[in-house]
C-alpha cells in the first residue's frame, strides 16, 4: 500500500478500556477528525470479544476509516485482517514472523512488527514489515509486558533500517518532543488519545505538538 510513512505521523491504537459510556465507532471518528493519521484495532484479552463480536466491530471500524481515507490493521489478528480484507495487521515478536505474514496477505498489505533492537529491526525488514513500531520508550500502562527501549536504540533502529519506524510507549504531548532527532516518521499512542475527555481536541494538540518535533 503506497503512502504508508506519511499515514504514520499520529497512530492511534484502540483500548475499550478507556472509553466508559463512549462508543468505539464514536471515539474512533473522533480521533480521526482530530487528525489521528491511523488506527490499528486492538483487543485486550482481559476485555476480550467473542469472535463474531469482533468480526462485526473489525467490520464496523474499516468502514469508518475507509470513509475517511485512513489506513486500517488489526493487532495479531492475521486471519481476521485477511477474511476482511483489513489493509493490514501488527504483529508482535510473539506473534506470527513478518514473513509468514507477508505469504499469508500479500504483497500489497501493511504489515508492522514490533521491535526493540537493532537486530529485531533488521530482521522484521528483511522479512517484508512495513514499518517497526519501536517501545516502549516511555513508561506507560497500556502494556504489562512492554520492556523500555532506550533513545540511542530507537535512533539505532532508525538508522539501521530503510522502512518508516515509529515510536511507541507513554507517549504525551508534554514529553513528544523529546523524540525530536531519532529519525522516527510518527508516533502510536493509547491513552494520549482514547483515554482523554475531549478526544477530538487532544488529537488536534497532540498532532500539532508531534509535527512540531518531525519538522521544525
């Protein structure tokens, strides 16, 4: 899928934990109309859907960002995002390798990998990832298991690969421009975005906090 790094500056990835009375379809808009660049959908398994639960919230979400002209993946789920045609899916270290992947969706497909080395960068590009999402830089909350990733590594990461890394981890508005110079292209964030009363505002300061650091 061509255009793939500049969809990347400001990746929102979904948690229904946050939400409280709030819709996902509605809090989704939201973030997009805000400025949010892409969505990844993301199901924590403590608040886990049953499978046609999540077949008909993955259906509902790809329709809104395709109105919308947003890049749409799932986290993990490889065989979901290819029965519904999703333009791609993130996988973790654990999860199935980016090659597999690749084989399994196509040539035309987004595929992000995790990473948190140097060697893991190398390897997910040489198997066919798209782009890296590199974290935990920032502590943060949403991921039990998240290990911190230093800024030299994330710079290392960056310099080392030829496909658009983003950053991932704790990441605010008040503490993105400490990212500025690591060669990343964007930023992914949860609760940044989905955990904040006024979703549409917070993407809008925390898109023009991030360009700010990309490019002044």
């Amino acid at each position: 899928m061509n255009g793939v790094k500049e969809a990347l500056m400001l990746y929102g990835v979904t948690d229904r934990h946050w939400l409280k009375d709030k819709s996902l379809h509605d809090a989704v808009e939201e973030a997009i109309q805000g400025g949010t660049t892409f969505i990844q959908l993301r199901e924590k398994d403590d608040m886990a859907l049953s499978h046609d639960a999540f077949l008909q919230e993955a259906i509902d979400i790809q329709a809104l960002c395709k109105a919308y002209h947003v890049p749409f993946v799932l986290d993990d789920d490889v065989a979901l995002a290819k029965e519904i045609n999703a333009d791609g899916v993130h996988v973790g270290q654990s999860d199935m390798e980016a090659g597999n992947v690749r084989a399994l969706l196509g040539p035309n497909k987004i595929i992000g990998v995790s990473a948190e080395t140097v060697e893991e960068a190398i390897a997910a590009e040489k198997c066919g990832a798209s782009y890296l999402g590199v974290g935990a830089i920032f502590p943060t909350g949403s991921k039990a298991d998240a290990k911190n990733v230093s800024m030299d590594t994330l710079h290392a990461i960056c310099e080392a690969v030829h496909i658009p890394v983003i950053a991932i981890g704790g990441i605010s508005k008040s503490n993105v421009h400490q990212l500025k110079h690591s060669g990343i292209v964007g930023i992914a964030v949860i609760s940044a975005i989905f955990a904040q009363n006024d979703i549409k505002q917070a993407c809008i300061e925390l898109k023009e906090e991030t360009r700010k650091m990309l490019y002044d």
